[in-house]
C-alpha cells in the first residue's frame, strides 16, 4: 500500500474504520501516490482524496462498467496480461460497452468527466491498489459489485504484482481466520470444499466421522430456513445477529420461534436474553490463547494476560465439553494442539507453526511448509507465462438499483457505517468513555434539514417500509440532499436495523444494510407547548 | 428442477466455487533494490564499514556503542533536536547529532571524547532544570551517567499559569535568581488521558505520531517560539474541541510521561501503579480486521494500560482509539456486572 | 484532508483579508458557498490542495494587517481554504513576533531598544512614551493602540528608531528615525486614515548613504542618484545593461567569473558563492535573503532601499546563471518600505519584460516573488527561511543536506544575501579576475559596513575588503558621544567585541579571524566609555533568548541560562562563586556552540565571551 502510485478506495471510510491500515496509505499518500475515493458520503476519508466521486447508493456496478468501458473505448487496457491470464473479456466488453460515461453520469450523478479522470489514471498507473468494504458488500448485489471491481483490476492488470492489488477490507480481527477454519457453509477448514469427496475424504480419515457431504446454509439461508419452518435450533458463537441483522423484527420474531437457541459470548448480548442456553465465554483476544488472521492473510497469535471472569470459560474447554456430552472424549486440548491439526488438514496452513509465528510475528497465508515464508500477495501466478491453474475469469454484471426504492412516500436514502471509536453492534465500545461519542443521530444534508424545517438537534421519527424509530437529527455538509447516514453502533438506542432491509444477495447471503429507502416526519410537539400547530407529516 | 426446489435454501444459488486456495505461483517478493555500497568509517579508532544509507546512531549502535537518544524514535523521522546524540566527527566545526546524520566514507568519529560529555551532560542538565523529569527513567539514568548537577542553574521557578499565550519574541524580565521552568497546571479535559506539560522537553515525537509519521491527524503541533514553545491545539482548546480522535499515540511515544493514560496517572496518583507487578503480553487487536498488535499491562489481574510494539510492520507502534482504549468491556463481566 | 474546523462562519472582514490572497474560493467544499447540485457528486482535493500551503504566511499577514490580530474566524477560513489543520496554522501564527493570536488593538508601535539604539537614547524614548502611553504591550489611547519594545529594527544610522503599523481596510506602516515621542504618539493618534502613511520617515541618503555620490562607489554607486521608483532613471543610469551583458556572454560564463572573482557570500557565513552556483547541483529556486536582522546591521535594507532595481537585476542575472527559474526574496518583515520599493520594482520590470516567461526576448523565463517575514531573527538562517516560505514554523534544518541538495520545497536551491547578489552585477561588468584583484587576497571585492553607536556620521560605508577598523570609523567622521571608544561590535549581536587596542585590524574575513573576532554581516557598533558594557551584554543575552525558535534544548535552554547567569553576574549574587559562574558560563557557551542545531545557537555566546575575554566585566567577589 505505501509502494503504490494509485489507491482506489470504493465503499470504505477507511480513515474510521481500519484507522491503522489507512495509515498505511497515507505513507503511499504521501510518497506522491493519488488517492480516489468512491463513496455516496464525502466521508473523513474522501477529504484526503484527490477526487471523491459520491456516487448514488447502490450504482456502483454503473459506475465500475463504466470506467470499464471507458478503458477499453481508450485502448488503455492491458492487452498482454488479458490475453496471457484471463478469459471472457470478448463478453465483458460487449456487456459494458452501452455503459458510457453519459449514461454512467446518469445512473450514479457523478460528472461524466470525473469518471473519465478516474477510468485514466487507473488504467496508465503503474500500479494500483483497489480497495473496498462494506460499502460494496452491504448490497443486495453485493457479489456482483465485487466482481464488477475485479474486472476492472483485471482489465489494467493492477493484480498479483506488488504494489497492485484487489483488498476486501475486513471488518473484523478474525472474519477471515473464521473462514480459514472453515466456518463457511460449504468449506472445510483451509477453503476445502465439503463438496469434494476427496478432500472431504482426508478429514473423515482424521476426525474418525463422516463429514455431511452437503454445503451448509449462510446465515441470511438460516433464516429463510427458518422462515420456511426447516430450521429449528441455533447455536450462536459471539455473534450478536438480533441487533447485527437486517430487519430487526423480523430477525426477532424468527429467533423467538426457535425451539432451541444457544448462545455462546463473552458478554450478555440482546440475543443471549433471547437464549434458552446462555454459556460464558473467555475473551478471545485477551483470555485465551490461540490465532487469529487479519484482512490481509496474516495468521498471528493471540494470548491470555488476564483471567476470565468467574464462570467464563475458554472456547476449547467449552467445546470439549459439549462433544464429551456428545460422546466424543477430546480430551484437555490446548489451541497449539488444535492448531497443529489445522496444519496437519489444511495445506495452505501447514507451515504455520506456532514457534514460526512467534518467531516472525505472524505469518500470510499460503504457506505450504516450514521453509514457505508466507506470501505477501496473491495471484502473482497469473503473470506467469503461460499462466500457472486456470484464467481469471471476466464477469458479466448489470446494474440494478437498491431493491428497496425510493418513492413518494419513503424519497430519501438512508445508508449506514461505522465511525471510528465505536465498533458494529457496540457490545465491546459501548464500555468505554470515549471522549468522541455523541448520541446517536440521524445525519442530514443542511439542505433536508432546511426542507423539512428541521433544527439540528431535533428528534424525528424515521421510518421505512418495516418499521419506524425515532433519533435525533444533525446536519452534516458531506451529505447531498435525498442522503441520509446512520450507524449502527447503538441498537439500543437507535434500532438502526429495524428500519433496513433484508433484501440478500443470493449469492453472498449479505443483506443491503446500505440502501433503505425512509421518510422523515417531525414528532408531534409535546403536550404543553404552546402556540404552534400540529405539524403535518413532511411530504 | 421444480418450483419447490428452487425455493429450498439448501439447494437454491449455486454460485460458481472460487479458485482457493490458488493453485501455488511463484513466492511474491518485493522488488529488490541494487545492493548499496558498503561505506567504512572510524569510531573511537575502529574502523568500521556500514551500508551506504546507515546513520551514525545505527552505525554505532551495530558495534555496541550505547548513544542516548530522547526524540529519536525508530518508527518516526529524525527530528534531531535534543542534542543528546551529539557526537564529534573530524572536519566537522560543532558536533553532530547521531540520529539524523548518514554516514559518509572516510568519517572519522567520536563518540567519548570530554567535549561530547560536556554537550550531553549540559543537555540533561538544561531538561532537568527546566521541566519535571520525575516520570522519566530514561532522563534520570542519563543524569547518572554524565554527572548532571541541574540545581547548579539555581532553585526552580514556580510553574506559570500563562505559557499558552506567551508572545513570540517577549520574556518577562528576570533578575536570574531562579531557574526558568516550563511548570504549568496539568491538563486533564477527556476521559483517557492527562497532559502534564510540565514534564514535557519538547522532544516533537508526539507532534509526529499525530501528524505526518503516523496518524495524520495534526491535533496538536508547536506552537509559539523560543523557550515558550509548547505543544499546543489550535488557541489551546481543550482536545474535546480539537482534532483529536484520541489514538493514544501521542502517549505511545512520549518519553518523559507528559502525557499519560487516565488509567496510569491516577494509580500513580494512588500510589497504586507498580510496574514490578506488571506484566505485559503481546496480543492481537479485538476489533478490525487489520491486525494490530497490542501489548497488554497487567496487574493485578486487570489490564491497566495498551501500548504497542514499535517493531510489527503492520502498527508500528500505533493504534487507533478502539484498540488503545476500548478494552474496558472484558473487565466489567465480574458477575453480576451490569449490562451497559 | 479529513481536519477539524471551528463551527465558526467567518465574518465579511476575515474572508475579504484572506481572499485578498487567495483570491474567492473554486468550491464550496473550501469555503465557497455550497453548491451542493454541481458538487455533490465530486469533490477535488489532496495533493493539489496541500500544495497552497506556502501561502500561508502571505494570508497570516493580510489578516493581520487588516484586522490587526489573527482572529480565530480568520484562522479558521484560512485552514478551510489551505486545506490546513488549525492547530498547524496556529503553530505557524505562534511562531513570528509580529502576529497577534489575541485581539490587539489595530495601531501598533514598536520602539528599538536594542544595542545601538541603546546609545542614542532608546531608553529614554521608551521612557517617555511609558509616560504618556503606559507600561508596553498594555492598550493606550481608549484602547486604540498598544505599543512594544522591539529588538533591532535595523534602522541603526538613524536611532532610535519605531515602526508603526495601522491594520485596516487600508493598512499601512511607516518608521520613525530618530524618533521622537512627540512625533510618534502624535502619529499613533492621528485621525483620518491617510495621516500615519505621510508622516513616518522615509528614505533618505544623506543619513543612510553618507558616502553617496563620491566617486569610486560601486556597489553604491547609484545611492542618491537615481529615483528608486522609476525603472526609467535606472535604465538612464545603465540599469539592466550587465543583464544584457550577462546574456551576451553566456551562463557558464558568468557562473566562471563568479567563480574567479573569489566572491563570498556577505550574509555572514562567507561561504564561495561560486560553490554555490555550481550547475551540477541543477537548483531549481534561487531564493535572496534579504530577512536582514542582525542587530546593528542595515545595509541590506539601503540597498533595496536606494537602489531596488540593482537586486532584481542581481537576482535576474543569478538566475540565468544557474538556470532557477523561481526566485523568491524572502524580506525582513520591519521593512515596510524595501518592500513597497521591491514591489514596485518588481512590477515594473514585469512590465518592461526584465522578468517574465522570455526575458528580453532571449527565451528566458525567471519571475521574483516577494515574501516577507514577520518578526523572527531566526529566518534569516536560510534552512529556516525555506521553511518558512513554505508555510511552516521557521525553524532551521539540520544540515547536511545543504541547500544546494535539498533547499526550498525540498529542491536543490540558490540562496545568496542581497549585497552578496549585487556584488554579481559588478563581476559581470568588470570580469570576475578585476573584481579579485579588488581587496585582499583572502577577501576579494568591496565590502558595505553597517557603521553605527557612538559615531559622529552613522551609516552605510562601502570601502575594499582590507581597510582598517580605525580608518573606517575615521571615513564616519570619528567617535562621537563622549569621543573616548570603548569597545567595537563587530557582526552584530552574533559577532565579537574588539577593544581600542585592536582598530588597526583590517575588515577582512582573514583579518578579524587573526584577532578571534568575526566579521559576520559587516555591523560595526561603536561604545563610548560612558556605555555600561554589561547592560549591552544583558540586552544581547535577552535578545538571543527571544530569538532562539525553541527547536533544540542547547539553544532553546542555554539561551535562557545564559540570560539568568549574566542577570546574577550583574546584580553581584552569583550562585556560589563569580569565578564558578564563569566557569559555568563558558560551558553553556560551549554546548551552545558545539550542540545547537543552527548558527543562532552556535554565535549565542559568541558576543559575550569576546567581551569577557577582553574585560573583566565582573570581577570576582563583586
């Protein structure tokens, strides 16, 4: 990231949200490297950007085809690495081509030759780095908006070189180690599809069990499932999906009708009320020993400096505990012992020892033995030639708007983030006295606020197609009238997740936290004030 | 396919599998620079060769000479202005400050020569008698080793109340029967930490983690002139006011303890913070995904402060308000803890 | 950049100020009105906003000029329009003595108490004006004015000398000298917005220029003989004929003539000038410092003053021949009339084409910009000065990297002294080996001396390298005061004493090393024996510790030891004893010398131990 000429960052207020990776491309910022930020908000980190392009919610695929389009109508793709490493690009180009920069302006308001600046620089930029968050994935059409990114990078090859690259920025310390573990519906620990026989194989021999050889349901499958009555006990790992989910109500209402419902945390969340089981955990990070693996690979450990509380117990025991109680006497593992079985199973983990990780303070995955030092990036395979495994493939992907549309009735968009000293549903952030905090608001454009004769400070009752709730307002100049932000840092206050949609990407399962279509009524005013009228709902 | 199935959860999208893990390519390396030029220098008579680019201080601190240091940081720019690196290097008509000059072929230097104690010896004794130095081990084991006599300077002038709205350029008059001092009332306006600049030696490293070196969030920066210089907010606002998003790492790199977390100033001011009692563990960040690592302080079973290690490339010492300070919540589930 | 700005709407005063610079704002993402329909979508920024920040100091000063003290509304504007964190703009305001970051009223008046204002009667000046206005830097007059004692304002030939400034719509400031209070406080009073600019003193060569119109002048040939305003009457008297000149012949004819001529630099340092012009370090600005404020030194300022055509022309023909095509003159802030002189000069030549894209239609391209310092001694130290044009606090860098490598916005860099830079004029007129044969062998040219104190015809001298001390204070018309010299500054408040015993030195760099004196900017400051040198010591003492930036401990603390130990030493209650205070005394001065980062730190001392070498000032058990 600091040896880089060019950073995109498209749906990321990094600057908030990964403060120490940005960091990182401030460092490239400042060795000259340009910085463009794609977002619907000019967010704390579009001012440093040298263009902000602030799209319309939920027109990224618009805008990415365009630039597409726009490389290619330059003859600024690179022609080389497409013909040595990719297929497709004869569809691809045919399916962006209607995407001009009139039409792209059209669909997500950003000037024709902004994007037009944008789509030249990326393509002629030695390299380039494309980075991107939830603000690609909180969609309804969350995978194709990360392949229409990846086509881009494919097209100018700022892929598998250093200083180039495609980074998905996780937003948690381990979603990615969780998928390294396999904690995916339809992979075993390593990314081993389950799906495989043989690789499936491997692990029945080694957990002496018969491995189910179907995939499993993604969280947002859960629910349908549970919908659909096929689904009837959850057991739920530090995860708070009553207030983290889409369309708290709905989510309530399902997770009430579970028969059974185990959740397992290191602190009381509003979904352990809701438990039958409630178990105490330790803290991963600071009571427990094992690894985690951060956004980009980087498997490291974590270590136990203080005790758990009374009655909380670590993970591992817990979970010893439960397959004892299932019959199956794991006996006293420790997390280097459960590790070691990881590398044993998962090929690009087999190197990692713990002394290795101790001694290099961590290491990227893949690393395939004792002698692999990790990798740095990935795909550098595709610049050999001919190119090592099979052709990175161009998409075809179409813009389609948020699935919850704005009208007459709901006419603002409503999107929601983070900000920088608190963290998703707030369970941990909430504990300690940040001096930045305010309570939480609903953030206007000054514009709105003028047009609703709003003042800031003033509670209104914010509604959507599901639900209403009511929070203050406060105007804010980074947004553009009809944009509307709120976080979701403080459900208990703010049921932010009550007012969204669960409108999921079939593909990912992620449901469109950004895009919610709402209104905006003034409260009543209280009994006892005096003189002024009932003010009618605003248009 | 029928209708049914299609809306069966455990059947429906099949989207195409991912290539992971990726068929193995060649191991990614950084682009590798031409090999730099080997220089030779002489210290105190050994000849000594170092790679073209090396300072002083790493070139001297590779053979094991101990040169004290104040404002230099590994992780941040050389700002070269305690002076307490100085060292005497032939040619050259005053000495040179280790941190910040390169090494250059043929250098001769010096490094414990009478006139290098002297300079090294009256900067500690200009820190010590001019700021408090009580919270910094570092100051006071130099003081040992040079034989600093600061009270030769006289007894110490109160601490002043208005060093924020000194005029550039203007003192006030002084008969010289005490010592100047930069004493002042210690701030304390948020929650997570105190600045005490009474003990401040205006060494720049907070200025440069909160800017260009790290966070770049330019909160504060020196401001004023001459001795009143002091680092400061804009007019001084409180930090509630400012820029400050309160990563702490103002305090990761503060050597004197002129600024100080809330957790350790008010066990110190307890009497309560033994760092005999302490012990510290490298751990990972709870929060995003970028994987910082923090080194917990605890003692007595609590954690009573977050620092980071200078040498993990990913934080390089620094953190971000959550994971400096958000760790309150794994110590407020003693049972019966309330929630929130 | 993601900066935290103020909730504060500035006032139409405080946007016009900083507009005046930097014109209205392209978007209402900086200031302008917000356009949310045509910006809403796109916003511009980054690397292109963070290259204003040099316009910084020009902006700190519209605002103060117009306010009369940079206001928190201004502030803030100006770091919305920068791009610029407030607490960084703040560090910058703090930094310069002529800023005031509170509210001030809009007249100010500052009175030179310093050393060669001392011995013609700064003390009673600002003696009686206490009388009438009350103690400094309180307000006076219903709260219109406030006035301050000021370190040299470099108007040494005329002491004691004031500036005045009026901030306003139409600012404007003028000096008196010599001053008198009733002139001053007269001034400072006056009502209608005209009355202060007519009334200050302004130029005038017979006081300044004692020598002019003798024969056998170079570098002051011009003094007096010419309007310093008309391009014209330069022209007339053979103006812009050596840039001519210089083009006929060639850049690498001139940069080899610089060479040979043995010319250094006259700022003080005396570094090769032809080293510096070397076009293998390919410099891309060439800067003239003209931040002269050396106490007891103002030749500088007669020059731009008299003659202010010659330094751009200087400055032309310096950037030819080392192929800048940018050159700023970064000048003293107390000069308010150099830098109207300047200004127009510069303007004029514009127009005639001596600067601009193709000067005199040879193709080649060299513009000036005037920037003008604001109350810091320290910026005349050129690394300082760099930072200083660039929008950051004037402190010096660490040297190496010299200018030459990495110098204004980190690229390789000219730096040359006004009077170094006209000396280039006469090489190019006469060959750079007539110029050497000018002088003495180690010292080659003319040299100007700033001659002033207790002398009967104070002012600027210019004579060849090699006259003697006595014979240039004899060319000044002998000792005045009580005619009986005690003592001789030499180089200003970073120079050296020399006794009576030592005037047969002659004035060359050589000469006064011979003597372990220096010749520094060439300041000559005459004591009678009625001066108490101890209180001349004190007020140097004071002054570095002023002037010190604060930057590093041995200067930022040492300053201020040194300052505290002379206080004692006078007041006869040393610490212990007098002897151990010495002692005391020439370690500070040794750390100072041998551990500050910068010259200021490194000479702090200098005038004080050369005094105290030569007299016992403070006998032991006094």
């Amino acid at each position: 990231m600091e040896d880089t000429d060019l950073v995109i960052l498209w749906g990321s207020n990094a600057r908030e949200t990964h403060p120490i990776f940005f960091h990182h491309v401030l460092k490239g910022v400042r060795k000259g490297a340009r910085l463009y930020v794609v977002d619907p908000r000019r967010t704390s980190s579009a001012r440093w950007a040298d263009v902000w392009l602030g799209l319309d919610v939920g027109s990224d695929i618009a805008l990415a085809n365009a630039i597409g389009s726009e490389i290619i109508a330059a003859g600024l793709q690179n022609r080389a690495f497409i013909e040595n490493a990719t297929s497709d690009f004869g569809a691809y180009r045919e399916a962006v081509q209607p995407y001009t920069l009139e039409n792209a302006e059209k669909l997500t308001g950003v000037p024709a030759s902004v994007i037009r600046e944008l789509a030249h620089a990326y393509a002629r930029a030695d390299r380039a780095q494309l980075c991107w968050t939830l603000g690609i994935t909180e969609h309804h059409n969350a995978v194709d908006n990360v392949l229409a990114l990846i086509n881009l990078a494919l097209l100018t090859g700022h892929v598998g070189r250093y200083g180039s690259g495609v980074n998905p920025l996780r937003g948690q310390n381990n979603v990615q180690g969780g998928g390294d573990m396999g904690a995916l519906p339809d992979r075993l620990p390593g990314f081993q599809h389950v799906e495989n026989a043989e690789l499936r194989a491997k692990f029945d021999k080694a957990w002496n069990v018969k491995v189910p050889p179907k995939k499993g349901l993604h969280l947002s499958g859960m629910f349908e499932a549970m919908e659909l009555g096929k689904f009837h006990a959850l057991y739920v790992i530090g995860e708070n999906p009553l207030q983290s989910e889409a369309d708290q109500r709905r989510c309530e209402r399902l997770l009430r009708g579970l028969e059974f419902l185990v959740v397992q945390d290191i602190l009381l969340t509003p979904t352990g009320e809701l438990a039958h089981v409630v178990l105490p955990a330790a803290a991963g990070w600071c009571e427990s020993e094992g690894t985690v693996t951060s956004s980009e690979r980087r498997v490291q450990r974590v270590r136990k400096a203080v005790d758990p509380p009374v009655g909380a117990r670590d993970d591992i025991e817990i979970l010893s505990d439960l397959a004892g109680r299932l019959g199956h006497h794991w006996g006293r593992l420790t997390a280097e012992d459960i590790w070691n079985e990881v590398r044993r199973l998962s090929p690009v983990h087999a190197g990692m020892s713990y002394a290795r990780l101790e001694a290099l303070g961590g290491i990227q995955w893949p690393c395939y033995d004792e002698s692999h030092p990790g990798e740095l990036f990935l795909h550098s395979r595709l610049w050999q030639r001919p190119v090592v495994g099979p052709r990175a493939q161009f998409s075809v992907v179409e813009f389609e708007p948020p699935v919850d549309a704005l009208d007459e009735t709901y006419p603002i968009r409503l999107t929601t983030g983070r900000r920088l000293d608190s963290f998703n549903t707030g369970v941990q952030t909430s504990r300690y006295r940040s001096p930045l905090r305010e309570p939480e608001r609903l953030d206007l454009s000054p514009e709105d606020g003028a047009r609703y004769g709003l003042t800031e400070g003033e509670r209104v009752r914010v509604s959507s197609r599901r639900a209403s709730v009511e929070v203050q307002v406060r105007f804010d100049p980074s947004l553009r009238p009809g944009l509307a932000f709120l976080t979701i840092h403080f459900q208990d206050v703010v049921a932010t997740n009550l007012l969204t949609i669960d409108a999921t990407d079939p593909k990912s399962g992620t449901a469109e936290f950004k895009a919610t279509a709402i209104r905006i009524d003034k409260l009543a005013e209280r009994p006892g004030a005096q003189g002024r009228a009932r003010l009618q709902p605003a248009p | 396919m029928d209708q049914r199935d299609q809306k069966d959860p455990w059947l429906s999208h099949q989207p195409r599998p991912p290539v992971i893990p990726t068929p193995r390519g060649p191991v990614p390396v950084p682009p590798t620079f031409p090999p730099r030029r080997q220089l030779s220098l002489t210290v105190n008579g050994r000849k000594v060769s170092v790679a073209e680019g090396t300072t002083l201080l790493e070139a001297l601190r590779g053979i094991g000479i101990d040169t004290p240091t104040l404002c230099y940081l590994e992780t941040l720019t050389p700002v070269n202005v305690c002076r307490i690196c100085v060292v005497e290097v032939e040619g050259s008509r005053t000495l040179v400050p280790a941190c910040s000059r390169k090494v250059e072929e043929g250098m001769v230097v010096k490094t414990d020569t009478e006139r290098v104690r002297l300079s090294r010896r009256l900067v500690v004794e200009f820190l010590a008698s001019s700021v408090d130095v009580s919270t910094s081990p570092q100051i006071q084991a130099y003081m040992n080793r040079y034989g600093a006599r600061p009270q030769r300077f006289g007894p110490a002038s109160p601490p002043a109340g208005h060093r924020d709205a000194a005029r550039a350029g203007y003192h006030e008059a002084t008969d010289g029967s005490r010592a100047a001092t930069v004493g002042q009332p210690v701030k304390k306006d948020n929650e997570l930490y105190y600045r005490d600049y009474g003990k401040c030696i205006l060494c720049y490293k907070c200025v440069e983690a909160c800017g260009t070196d790290a966070q770049n969030t330019f909160a504060i920066a020196v401001a004023g002139h001459g001795f009143e210089a002091r680092i400061s907010t804009e007019h001084a606002i409180p930090l509630p006011e400012s820029a400050c998003v309160y990563c702490g790492n103002c305090i990761g790199v503060c050597p004197t303890g002129a600024l100080m977390f809330a957790s350790e100033y008010e066990m110190r001011q307890s009497g309560t913070w033994d760092e005999s009692r302490q012990t510290q563990t490298d751990t990972i960040c709870p929060y995003c995904g970028v994987g910082c690592t923090t080194t917990l302080h605890v003692q007595d079973g609590k954690i009573v402060k977050v620092t980071s290690p200078l040498d993990k490339d990913v934080t390089r010492g620094h953190l971000c308000v959550k994971g400096r300070f958000g760790w309150q919540f794994v110590q407020i589930r003693d049972p019966g803890s309330e929630r929130r | 950049m993601d900066i935290h700005l103020a909730k504060i709407e500035p006032a139409l005063e405080e946007r016009e100020a900083v507009n005046s610079v930097l014109g209205a704002p392209e978007s209402g993402w900086s200031g302008g009105e917000r356009r949310i329909d045509l910006e809403g979508h796109c916003a511009f920024g980054g690397h292109r906003s963070q290259a204003q920040r040099h316009l910084l100091l020009p902006v700190l000063h519209a605002i103060q000029s117009r306010l009369g003290w940079i206001t928190p509304g201004a502030l803030n504007y100006t770091c919305q329009r920068l791009d610029l964190p407030p607490a960084e703009a703040y560090a910058v305001a703090s930094f310069y003595g002529l800023f005031s970051l509170t509210p001030r009223p809009r007249r100010v008046l500052h009175i030179c108490d310093d050393i060669a204002c001392m011995t013609r009667g700064a003390e009673e000046l600002c003696g009686r004006v206490e009388q009438r206005l009350g103690p400094p830097s309180t307000d006076t007059l219903d709260g219109k004015a406030t006035w301050y004692r000021s370190p040299c304002l470099g108007l040494c030939e005329r002491a004691p000398a004031a500036l005045i400034s009026f901030a306003g719509e139409r600012p404007c400031e003028g000096v008196f000298a010599p001053a008198d209070p009733n002139r001053i406080i007269a001034a400072l009073q006056a009502e209608g917005r005209d009355a202060a600019r007519e009334s200050p003193d302004r130029f005038d060569v017979k006081a300044s220029v004692p020598q002019a119109g003798q024969p056998g002048l170079t570098l002051l040939k011009r003094a007096g003989r010419i309007d310093a305003e008309s391009i014209d009457d330069y022209r007339a008297q053979g103006g812009f004929e050596t840039l001519r000149r210089a083009f006929s012949l060639g850049r690498s004819w001139v940069v080899r003539e610089v060479s040979a001529s043995g010319l250094v630099g006259r700022g003080g340092a005396a570094f090769p000038t032809g080293k510096k012009w070397d076009p293998a370090n390919r410099p891309v600005y060439l800067v003239c410092n003209a931040d002269e404020s050396e106490p007891g030194t103002f030749k500088d300022r007669v020059v731009m003053e008299a003659d202010p055509f010659s330094v751009i022309e200087a400055m032309t023909i310096a950037g030819y021949a080392t192929g800048c095509e940018r050159g700023y003159l970064y000048l003293r802030g107390e000069y308010p009339l150099a830098g109207e002189r300047l200004a127009h000069a510069v303007t004029m030549a514009r127009q005639r084409g001596f600067l601009g894209d193709d000067i005199l239609g040879q193709g080649v391209r060299f513009d000036v910009e005037i920037r003008r310092g604001a109350g810091a001694y320290i910026c005349g130290e050129e690394t300082a000065l760099f930072n200083s044009i660039e929008g950051y606090r004037g402190e010096p860098r660490n040297k190496p990297p010299f200018p030459t490598q990495f110098g204004l916005f980190g690229k390789p860099t000219v730096v040359n002294n006004v009077e170094t830079l006209i000396n280039v004029l006469l090489i190019v007129e006469k060959g750079g080996e007539r110029f050497a044969t000018m002088g003495t062998s180690g010292s080659t040219g003319p040299k100007l001396f700033s001659v002033s104190g207790h002398v009967a015809r104070p002012g600027v001298y210019e004579v060849p390298f090699g006259a003697t001390l006595r014979q240039l204070i004899e060319l000044a018309g002998g000792v005045s005061g009580s005619g009986r010299l005690q003592a001789v500054l030499l180089g200003g408040a970073a120079g050296t004493f020399v006794s009576p015993g030592e005037l047969d030195t002659p004035l060359t760099f050589e000469g006064t090393r011979a003597i372990g004196a220096v010749l520094g900017s060439g300041a000559v400051v005459l004591f009678d024996d009625t001066v108490d040198l101890r209180k001349v010591l004190l007020r140097i003492a004071a002054f570095f510790r002023d002037e010190s930036c604060g930057q590093c401990v041995p200067c930022r603390v040492g300053t201020v030891r040194q300052e505290e130990l002379l206080q004692r030493l006078a007041r006869g209650r040393p610490i212990g004893s007098t002897e151990e205070e010495l002692n005391l005394l020439k370690e500070i001065a040794q750390a100072m010398r041998d551990a500050s980062i910068c010259g200021l730190g490194q000479t702090a001392s200098s005038a004080v131990e050369s005094a105290l070498r030569r007299w016992r000032l403070f006998p032991p058990g006094a």
